[in-house]
C-alpha cells in the first residue's frame, strides 16, 4: 500500500467514523483551595490544563455550545469568563458581594449568578459581559436551573427553605415553595416536569411537581446532601452527601434510594457524561474527582485535581 493510498484508506474511514467518535469530552473543575480549574479529558482520565481564576473560586457552569465556562469566585466577588478554545480566562465580571450558584440560559445569551450575601440573582448578557438586572429573592440563594424554554429559573433560598419559580424577563417571583431544611442543589426532568431538591439539613431530596407547583414526596439519603445530578435515561438521582462521604442513588420509578457509593471526602459538586454512563463527582477536601460508573454503580476511576475541588454545577463539556 502507497502512501497516498494508505492515507486515502485512514481519511476515508476517519470519515465513516460517528460523530460522537470525533468529540472530546471535558471536565472544567474548580478548585478552591488553589484559586484555579483543572480541565480533565475524560476520556483518559487526565488532567490536561489548569487554569488561574479568581479568588476561592466555587460554582461552574459550560456553555450549551461548549466555547465557554463561567466560574463564580466568592471571595473577590467575581465571575471569570473562560474560552475553552484557548483555556485563557478573557473577562473577569464583579458581581455583587457572594457570587456562589451559576447557570446559562439554553440559548447561551444570559448567565444568571446567585448572590449569597446580597440575596439577588444577576442577570448578566453573555455578549457584552455586562450586568442586565437583579431580581430579589431568598435569603442566601444558592442552587439555580434554567427550564429549556429560557423563560423561567428555579432557584433555592438556603436560608428560606423554599424554592422561588422567577420570571427571568418579568424579573418576577411567580411562585414560592416550601422544601426541606438548607435547600441548596437543584436538578430539573423537563420530560417528568419535576425539580429535586438536595436539603442539606434535612438529609433529604424534595420532589416538586412543577404543574401542581409543590413537593409530592421527600426521600431521606445521607448526611447533609449538597448537589444532584439527574439521569434522563435511567430515571435515576445521584446525590451527594457531605458528612457521609458518599453518593446516595435514587430510582425515581419506585421513589427510594437503591445504592449508597462511597466516595472521597466531603463530596460536593457532581455532573454526568453526556452518554449518561458516567457520573462524576468531586470530592472538597480529598482534591479529586471519582467517576462513577452507572451500569455497575461502581467507582472506575479516581481522578486528582486541585486543592479543594468543589465544582458547584455543570462542569462536564463536549467539544
């Protein structure tokens, strides 16, 4: 075989490969122990990049495109735009006095940041980096999640106990719910029409129909439950829990948890493999991610980042 043909044979085939084949799946970390983000291939198990942000940096949010990560650093009250193309940080915004939860808009045109200490949601156009409005709400907001539409975000008021429904246009409270104690991650089934909710002091997970617009079941996991990640396909709740070093897993078809996994120390942050296959979470105080795989409800692999990853949000890309 000739060169030319050899490389015509691997370029066609190269070609018939899916696209799914050709796409890199990403993990953009935050560390808030080392004021960075550690960008994992998760296809290796690598960490590939690590990035500078802010000060104590927290909650993280990708793109729907996959160009860009924003990242909400508490301690110098800002947020830090990163390009995924270059993994350069290319604007950091001052927001408020607490900037902790973050979330996109599904048209990527507005990100919406939870300010902990001044008890407003920012509402900043992603185009001009610039501040739009803020809308009050609870006392010390923590978790947000937008519905697929971009017409509403769902945001819990750890001090409160509730969940406010807002009007992001309007800037408007249309509904307030009561959960459990510490509210604090949020997860959305747009197909079940249903927001859960992780009550840290409750050691609990509220189930809210959003039609009837109220908690329809709380299910007891484990020690102070932190944040969730919710599986499409599987029907299934991953929640972690701080105090147990674990993650508790929920089948939604029968309402109860099905499967504690030990974890690092102090689990925190959690998001899925776009595939659904894997489940990743991190872990405060141990500095690293362990991925859970979802048939076997196993650790595969253990992952070391930075100084105290959190990774408060949706920090896994395709690209």
């Amino acid at each position: 075989m000739t060169v030319k043909t050899t490389c015509q044979f691997f370029c066609a085939a190269l070609a018939c490969l899916p696209a799914a084949a050709l796409t890199a799946t990403l993990a953009y970390v935050t560390n808030q122990g080392s004021d960075n983000v550690s960008v994992i291939d998760l296809d290796t198990y690598q960490v590939i990049d690590e990035i500078g942000v802010g000060i104590k940096p927290a909650g993280v949010v990708v793109s729907p495109d996959g160009k860009r990560v924003y990242v909400s650093n508490p301690e110098d009250k800002s947020v830090s735009v990163i390009d995924t193309a270059s993994n350069k940080v290319i604007h950091n915004l001052v927001v408020g006095d607490g900037p902790l939860g973050i979330e996109v808009s599904p048209d990527g045109n507005t990100i919406y940041v939870a300010d902990w200490y001044r008890h407003v949601i920012s509402v900043v156009d992603t185009t001009s980096l610039k501040l739009n409005k803020k809308i009050p709400v609870g006392h010390s907001p923590a978790g947000i999640v937008a519905d697929p539409l971009g017409k509403l975000i769902y945001v819990s008021n750890r001090d409160d106990n509730t969940v406010m429904v807002v009007d992001v246009e309007a800037g408007a409270i249309l509904t307030t719910i009561q959960v459990g104690k510490a509210p604090f991650g949020l997860a959305l089934s747009a197909q079940k029409n249903q927001l859960y909710v992780a009550n840290v002091q409750a050691g609990s997970v509220s189930i809210i129909d959003l039609e009837k617009q109220q908690v329809v079941q709380e299910i007891k996991v484990g020690l102070y439950p932190y944040a969730i990640s919710y599986l499409d396909r599987s029907g299934r709740l991953f929640v972690t829990n701080q105090w147990d070093n674990s993650v508790s897993v929920i089948d939604l078809k029968d309402g109860k948890v099905i499967k504690t996994i030990d974890v690092g120390e102090y689990p925190e942050g959690i998001d899925a493999h776009p595939s659904g296959a894997y489940v990743y979470v991190a872990n405060w105080f141990d500095g690293e991610i362990s991925v859970i795989d979802t048939a076997t409800l196993q650790i595969s692999h253990t992952i070391k980042t930075g100084e105290g990853t959190r990774a408060f949000g949706r920090f896994v890309i395709s690209k």
